[in-house]
C-alpha cells in the first residue's frame, strides 16, 4: 500500500521531526483510517546509499483519512511530498 508524506506533525512553534502526517491513497474517511493503525512504514532515501528509515502508524489525523506515523529517527524536509510504503 502506497502514502504520502504531507507533513512534520506539530503546533505552531515546534514541529515533531519523527512524526510524519500521512495520506494513504483509497482511504478517505476516519473508519477506513482505524484498520491501518499498528502497520509498518518505510521510506527509503533517494540517492547511492537508499537509506530505509521504519516507522509505525500510531494514529488517525482528523476525520478525511490521513494517518500519524512515528519513525525510529527524524526524517529530513526533503521527505515532504515523497511515498512510503506500508506493510
């Protein structure tokens, strides 16, 4: 299953560096959202080395679908936009 990542979750004047907003492609509502809790998230680094950084989804973000993952260690801007993939 493949998602984007939209966001660094966080208030106003501190963004979480290990946890991600995701959107997931088909799921568009809270309840579909509920069944991917506890799933495995991978993003793998662009470039020679294709680094993989693993996460969890831990939970649903609002009401239209989108999921927040947490991840072993910071990701970096550059993963704004980007896909993972979850198992």
């Amino acid at each position: 299953m493949k998602a984007r990542i939209t966001n660094f979750r966080g208030s106003r004047r501190i963004k979480t560096g290990n946890q991600m907003i995701l959107e997931i492609e088909g799921i568009d509502s809270k309840e579909k959202a509920e069944k991917i809790i506890g799933k495995t998230v991978s993003w793998t680094a662009p470039g020679k080395k294709k680094t993989t950084i693993k996460g969890k989804v831990s939970a649903v973000h609002g009401n239209s679908g989108a999921v927040r993952a947490v991840f072993e260690k910071g990701l970096p801007g550059q993963a704004i936009g980007q896909e993972v993939k979850i198992e």
